[in-house]
C-alpha cells in the first residue's frame, strides 16, 4: 500500500497528501471569483513525479457565465506574463504553440480546439504599423495513434525549423478530485508528459529535453473511479456531519453546499462501520485494491466536457493573444 500513487496532474493536489515533504512556497489569492494558487517547488519529488518548478493553479465556476469568462481570461494573461518573467523572458519575439491531445475525444480536445481561437502572425510578414510583433505560430502535432510518430519527436522537429523563444504545450490533465474537473487552469514551467495522468507513458516535453524555455497549460477533464468513489465517501461523511452539527439547515430547501465537514472518530465508525476506522490514505488505498483488479477503475469524463472544453479552450486562447498580439 506505500506504494499507491493516485493518478493527478495538479501541482496543487500535492498538498493534500500527509507524505507530501518536498521543499516549497506555497500562496493563495482570491481575485474576484477566481482562485489563484501559487507553488514552487524547490527540489524534485520523486514520489509524485512532480519535477522542481514553479505551478499555477486557477480555479473557478460556472464557466459558461460570460463574467466568469472574462475574469478568467484577465486573470490568466497576469499569471502567463509573470511565468515568463519568472522564465527571463520578457519578451519573446518568436512563440510556438502547441496543442496536445486528440480532437476526436471530448476529454482529450483541449489542445486541438485552440486552432479555432488562437490568433497566429508567424506567416505575416513584418509592417511599418506592427514592428514589434511577435511570430506566433501554431502546431497540432495529434497523437501518435494517428500519426505514427512520438509527438516528442514532431515538436521537437519543429522547433528545429521555427526556432521559438519559448513553447506552449497546452494538454488536457487528470485529477484526482471530482470537483476539480473541468474547474482549474494549470500553469507550470516543469513540462508535461503528454498522457501520464491516464496511463499512457510517453517521452516528456519539458525545457530540459527541447532545449528550449517550456511553459505547459491545462485543464483536468478526468477523474479515475477510485477518486470518484473517494470523493462520495467524503461528501457522505460532510452531509451526516452537516446532520448533526448543524439539525437547523435540515429546514433549508436551497442547494446543500459542500462545508467538508468532518465527524468526530466515534461517530465515523458508528456511521461508516469499518470504512470509517479507515484513515484517508487508507480509504483510496482500499478503494484502488478492490477496483484496479476488476479492470473497474476506469476513467470518466463529466457529462458536460464537451461543451464546456470548447469554453476552455476560447480562455486560453485569448488569454495567449491578449499576451502576445493584443491591440
């Protein structure tokens, strides 16, 4: 059981782990109706394979509400100009873009779908009225099931060509929470590997390995079974405390909010039986051991993904020429 790693591509959700001992700075900031989490990661933690860096998490709702929309692409811009500042790259004048996954999956279409948004000037040629203006170009490199070739190899192929002051992968992530599904922006200069957080390992994409500054964008549009069946423990757990702390709110009709509410031992195990002896490292390793043999641990998508990755995907596009093609 020490060796169970739940599946998660956020810097963020490290945090919540007991064993979580990497060296780090961590901050927090509520800009409207945005969540900004801020963590740098002073040294590699092998465990999570989460390599040292600096990670940016934006979290919010209700992502089809125009007003949410706009915060979100102002607030995302901010975090974009201050990571190439913290990468010594004020400003670029060639910029590659590069969108991962697979357009034909809902979940996987984040990368792809930015063909319809992004802005792109790489073919324009230089104008009295724009001196200044960066080349950006853009590449949907696919996945290797369609074209054959690692999409390591295609990027870096073409970086060889283009020859970018700094790249963008933008991918689609997995979680290991439910309620961040579809709900968080992630911004990390410590790469990407395309595929892990599903099980399919392929050759990382980082600064390292391209030889070249990396910025890596995402959204996590999958959540596993067992984090799914965790999270319903959880919930379960918050409504009976809710219950019992709290027998006023039994009268309210409005939606019940989620307080993560937590009951005292004895009543935990008087209400899970012997689920609730279970500590919460124990809970996830069970649930992982029960499920992973039956081949049940599958892993799933909100309902509501393919609307809103195609909201996601306008974010970070306008977000990304706002940053470098605005006016």
């Amino acid at each position: 059981m020490r060796n169970f790693i739940y599946r998660s591509d956020l810097a963020v959700d490290l945090r919540e782990e007991e064993d979580f001992t990497a060296d780090h700075h961590y901050e927090k900031q509520i800009l409207n109706q945005i969540i900004v989490e801020r963590m740098t990661l002073h040294s590699d933690d092998d465990r999570y394979a989460k390599k040292k860096g600096k990670y940016v998490s934006l979290s919010f709702e209700e992502i089809y509400l125009e007003e949410i929309r706009e915060q979100l692409i102002k607030v995302l811009n901010q975090e974009i100009v201050s990571m190439l500042a913290y990468l010594n790259l004020s400003k670029p004048q060639k910029v590659l873009v590069c969108g991962l996954g697979n357009q034909q999956l809902a979940c996987d279409s984040l990368g792809p779908l930015l063909q319809d948004e992004l802005l792109v000037s790489a073919h324009l040629k230089d104008h009295a009225l724009t001196p200044n203006m960066p080349k950006v170009a853009l590449l949907i490199p696919r996945v290797k099931a369609q074209t054959g070739i690692e999409t390591f190899e295609i990027i870096a192929g073409t970086i060889e060509k283009f020859k970018p002051d700094v790249v963008f992968a933008i991918d689609a992530l997995a979680t290991k929470n439910l309620s961040k599904v579809n709900h968080v922006i992630q911004l990390s200069s410590a790469g990407i590997q395309p595929g892990s957080g599903v099980g399919n390992h392929t050759k990382a994409l980082s600064t390292e390995a391209l030889g070249v500054p990396l910025i890596s964008l995402g959204v996590p549009t999958v959540v596993d079974c067992a984090s799914i069946t965790y999270d319903v423990l959880r919930l379960l757990e918050d409504y009976f405390a809710s219950q019992i702390q709290r027998p006023y709110e039994k009268l309210k009709v409005a939606k019940r909010t989620i307080d993560h509410l937590r009951l005292e031992r004895t009543q935990r195990e008087m209400l899970l039986g012997e689920i609730g002896k279970l500590t919460d490292d124990e809970k996830r390793y069970l649930l992982e051991e029960v499920l992973r043999p039956t081949s049940l641990n599958m892993i799933v998508m909100d309902k509501n993904t393919d609307i809103e990755i195609k909201e996601l995907a306008k974010v970070i596009a306008h977000a990304l020429n706002d940053t470098f093609l605005k006016g």
